[in-house]
C-alpha cells in the first residue's frame, strides 16, 4: 500500500486558466504501480465471491456451476 500512496503523492495535475485542476500525469512507474494494485483489488473480489461457492464444494454439495477440471482440460487455451 505504501507505494500505492507513494504514487499518488507523485502525480502531477496540469490546470486550465481558471486554476481547475484538468488532467494528472504520472511516470510509467507510477502508472504500472496503481494497475497492479487494481488488478490485486479486483483478484481479491473474485476471490471473495467464490470463498461461498468453495465452501460449498468442501462440504461435498457442488454447484452446477462447477465442472470436473478431467472433463473439461483438453479444453483449456493455453496462451
């Protein structure tokens, strides 16, 4: 988190006449750094949703949702 705020406080705002604030600018370094937190952010909302769907599995009573992994890997696109 710390770098996340780190690249924050570096951005740096270009400002019309009026001294609004219109657009922002960060390094490369910066950018990169806040994507990879919201990517974690959005694995981390995937993983909580699924925490109940897991649970259920655990317990032996499996969603329709799921499929065996045997019948469905020769399926897999693998990039």
């Amino acid at each position: 988190m710390t770098d996340v705020l780190k690249a924050l406080k570096s951005a740096n705002f270009l400002v019309d006449a009026h001294g609004q604030r219109v657009a922002v600018q960060l390094s490369m370094a910066s950018w990169e750094t806040l994507l990879d937190w919201v990517e974690k952010q959005e694995d981390a909302a995937i993983v909580k949703a699924a925490i109940p769907q897991l649970k259920q599995l655990r317990s032996g009573s499996a969603s329709e949702e799921w499929l065996d992994w045997d019948a469905v890997k020769e399926q897999w696109d693998e990039d």
